[in-house]
C-alpha cells in the first residue's frame, strides 16, 4: 500500500496540514496493519511523534503498535510517556493492563490509575 492509495495518500496530505491530527494517523496506521505491515505502522507512528512530540495520543497508539508486536517493554515506555504527558488520559493506563495480562499482574495499572 501507499502511492497507489488514494485514500491513505488523503489522510497524509491531512496529517502534512496538521501533525496534531490523531484520527488521520489512526486511518493511516489501520491501513497499514489491514496491509500486514505493522513495521510500517510503527515506523509511520515513530515519524509522527517528531512532528507532534507531546502528543499523548500518539504513544498510546504507539503502545498498542508494540502490544500486537509482542514488544511488551515499548509498549509499557510508550503508555507511560503517554500518561506522563497527560495524567489524565485514560487509555493508557487501560492499556496497560494488556502489557502485564501475561504475567497475572493486573493490579499495577489500576493502582497508578487511582493516584488520580
């Protein structure tokens, strides 16, 4: 996928425009991973980020990226990047829980969620 896409080509153009635009990345990542190229999607996120560094949304997606990457540690780093950006932003502490699920640790996120 990419040149030949029209609609991915329109929410880049939409991203050039504006890099604060979470939903134009979320269409441009999703069409990635429907292409099964989750390196893209991450590459593509990690681009992103130094367009729009202090945009929690963007780590969060970043995490879950990681997360279905089986990259458990970016992923947990990318959630509390997220959360320190914006204590109050509730995904990623939800988000969290998926990156200790294997490990029977659930606890953890809700305890930090509970600080708030």
């Amino acid at each position: 996928m990419g040149q030949n896409n029209p609609a991915l080509n329109e929410f880049e153009d939409a991203l050039k425009l504006n890099p604060h635009l979470i939903d134009a990345l979320s269409q441009v990542v999703s069409i990635h991973v429907a292409g099964r190229d989750l390196k893209k999607a991450i590459t593509r996120s990690e681009e992103q980020l130094k367009r729009s560094p202090n945009n929690p949304f963007i780590y969060n997606l970043l995490g879950n990226l990681h997360l279905a990457d089986q990259k458990v540690d970016l992923a947990e780093g990318s959630y509390k990047k997220a959360i320190s950006i914006n204590p109050d932003f509730v995904s990623p502490y939800m988000a969290q829980g998926g990156c200790m699920q294997p490990q029977n640790a659930r606890i953890r996120p809700w305890q930090s969620f509970r600080k708030l």
